[in-house]
C-alpha cells in the first residue's frame, strides 16, 4: 500500500510541477470549457490545471489496482503505474483542462472498480460510444496506421498538431520503444499474466474502434487514447518482466535518463514550438492594454478580432474595450496623428502602405513570430 501511495504522490508531483509554465498561456479549447463552469481566471492562474493533474494521477492508482486485482501481480500493476507516469503523451494531457483525460478516468475506473469483465466491456463500450463523436466517418486504415506507426509512437508524436507533442520526442519515450515489445513477450509469448490479456485485448480493440468513431478533424492525441492507454500497460508489463530478470538498476538508469531529455525539452521548447496554437499573443495584448487604461476602445481588423475577440470576452477583468472595424474604416481612423489604437496582421500592412519595420509595437508568439501591428507607428 506504501508503494501505492508513493505512485500516486510521484504522480502529482512530476505532473503538477511548474503548471503554467508549460504550456504558458491557455487554449481555445480550455476557454471553451472554462465559460461552461462560469469559471473566468485571472490571466497568468493556471490554478485550474491542477484538476488534470489529480484526474491523472488517480488514473495511474486505478490503473494499478486494475492490474493488480486482475493478476495477483503486486508489482506488475505499480510498473504499470509508473509507464503511465513518466508517458509522455499522459503528460501533455495533464498539463492542461481538457474533456478526454475525464475519459481515461472513467475508462480506468471502469477497469477496475467494476465487479466483472461483462459489465466492464458494456461500461467502456458506452464511455466510448458517448465520448466519440457517434458516426464512423473514415474507413482508411492509412490513417490508423499513421498512428500505430512506431516512428509516429516513438520519435514524431502528433502529426496533425504540435501543441499536443514535447518536440523530438514520440507519445511515449525512445526507450520505451524496447520496453514494449519485452512486454508483448512478457503477456502474449511467455504468458505471465493470462488473466490481463482479454481485458487488454479488449481495450485495445476498444481503441481502434473509438479512433474511427471520432472525426478526421480531432488530433492524432485523443483519436488514440485508448491505443496509448494499452501501449502504456504493455510498457509497463515491459519494466517488470526486465526488472524480475535482474535488470533493475539498468532499467532505472536508462530511463531516468529519458525522463530528464523529455522534460528539458517539455519546459524550455514545448511553448516555443507551439505557441501559436495556445494564446499566448493574445494574453501578452490584453495584458499590455489592461496596464494602458484606454479612454477609447482599442480598434480591431476583422482579422484580429476572430481569436483575440474571444479571450477578451473570456478575461472578465480587462479595463478596456475594443471595436472592430473593416479595412476601409480602419484607414481613416488610424492615420498617423490619431489617438486611436488599432490592431492589424501582418497580411493587412501592405493595405496601410506599411511593413513590418515601420512597426514599433508588435504582439508575439512565445517563439517570436510576429502576431498582432499597433497602429499608428508614431
């Protein structure tokens, strides 16, 4: 129980550890289920994220216990807990407010509260009918593969979206890429636990279903949560299969070691690869502009309005407001001498006869691509 305990205290800790600082800025999706919960932080209060961290770590506990009452393998369920620890792909999905780490919650509690496999396939078939989308809409198996594929698993991550993947670096860690097949040895060769292989089998299948049960258009991630999830205990059947064989202080070494390469990169260049894709730009402008106190509305382009629009309305407490204005309006207002302010893109400067250098104040990406031009240049 001790160790237990310990799994789900690391978990917390490695998770929750400088939340905020990576990512660094909130996303539309987290806005969006935010504004639900009536919940308006104050920008630079990541205090909500903490609810993904525990969501998760309690996960790994359930995961745990799963294994351990389905196997009898003490030892076998907390290496199963750590691989869900130390994963990538789980760590990314902790680090922000999202609907699809509640999911793996629910799949895991499944697993192992549920008093028989009956009831936990029917449970887990309807979590997934009810979290997907509802309609087949892809019948490639291309697709699958691209997600499947052990450069993508291992080394690349999500293809569609890298605000959803630590840069140089795969779902889960290089090494984990020998740990995997030393479990599919471990369960399906060497049967070393019969008793876990239909469960597994069965959430695997669960999750190639739930792949194509979600749209096209969903990121690689969430499409393949449940395919993770089963790699994850595979890998971790991995660790113990090692550990019994007396690899214990080599397993320990190697992988504290791509633990400390991942999260280096994680904090200092997950933001820098993916900023564009959180809201960064958008809170260093409300936060200028917050500090400013305008007596006039802050003028938008239509262009910039779209996305900084919603964090605006999302912060409640900005001391500004803003209108939106078309091109041609825009001319006439944000002339050189006007005390008006007025936000452009990059794409709009040739309209107003400027480039970018003629610009003084320029709203960035956390990687330095310019994102909003204050006009006028005076």
């Amino acid at each position: 129980m001790t160790a237990a305990i310990l799994l789900f205290i690391a978990n917390l800790l490695f998770k929750g550890l400088l939340i905020g600082k990576s990512p660094n800025s909130l996303s539309l999706t987290e806005i969006d289920l935010l504004q639900r919960f009536g919940f308006h932080p104050v920008i630079g209060d990541y205090s909500f994220r903490y609810l993904a961290v525990i969501i998760s770590a309690v996960v790994s506990l359930l995961t745990f216990y799963f294994i351990y009452k389905q196997s009898g393998k003490f030892w076998l369920g907390i290496a199963a807990g750590i691989s869900l620890t130390f994963a990538p792909w789980l760590f990314v999905l902790s680090r922000f407010l999202n609907i699809y780490v509640v999911f793996l919650f629910l799949i895991a509690a499944s697993l192992a509260l549920l008093p028989n496999n009956k009831l936990k396939y029917l449970i887990i078939a309807v979590l997934t009918f009810a979290f997907s989308d509802r309609r087949i809409v892809s019948a490639d198996l291309n697709d699958l593969f691209k997600i499947l594929d052990l450069r993508n698993l291992f080394f690349a991550g999500d293809t569609v979206s890298s605000a959803l993947h630590i840069p140089l670096t795969g779902f889960f860690m290089y090494v984990d890429l020998f740990f995997l097949f030393a479990g599919w040895y471990f369960l399906y060769l060497k049967k070393g636990a019969e008793k876990l292989v239909n469960p597994l089998n069965f959430l695997f299948a669960t999750g190639i279903v739930f792949y194509f049960l979600s749209t096209d258009s969903s990121l690689n991630t969430y499409r393949g949560l449940l395919i993770f999830y089963y790699l994850s205990i595979v890998i971790g059947s991995g660790y113990y299969f090692l550990a019994r064989n007396r690899l214990l202080p080599l397993i320990i070494i190697i992988v504290i070691t791509n633990i400390v390469f991942y999260q280096e990169l994680a904090y200092n260049h997950f933001d820098k690869k993916s900023s564009f894709e959180w809201g960064y730009a958008e809170q260093a402008t409300i936060q200028y502009f917050n500090n400013r106190h305008l007596s006039q509305p802050l003028i938008l382009s239509e262009s910039s309005a779209g996305k900084l629009d919603r964090y605006i309305n999302f912060f409640q407490n900005t001391n500004f407001k803003t209108k939106t204005l078309t091109l041609n309006q825009m001319k006439k207002v944000c002339v050189k001498n006007s005390s008006n302010l007025c936000l452009i893109r990059e794409d709009e400067l040739p309209y107003f006869g400027l480039t970018k250098n003629d610009i003084k104040l320029v709203f960035r990406f956390y990687d330095g691509l310019p994102m909003y031009f204050l006009l006028p240049t005076r």
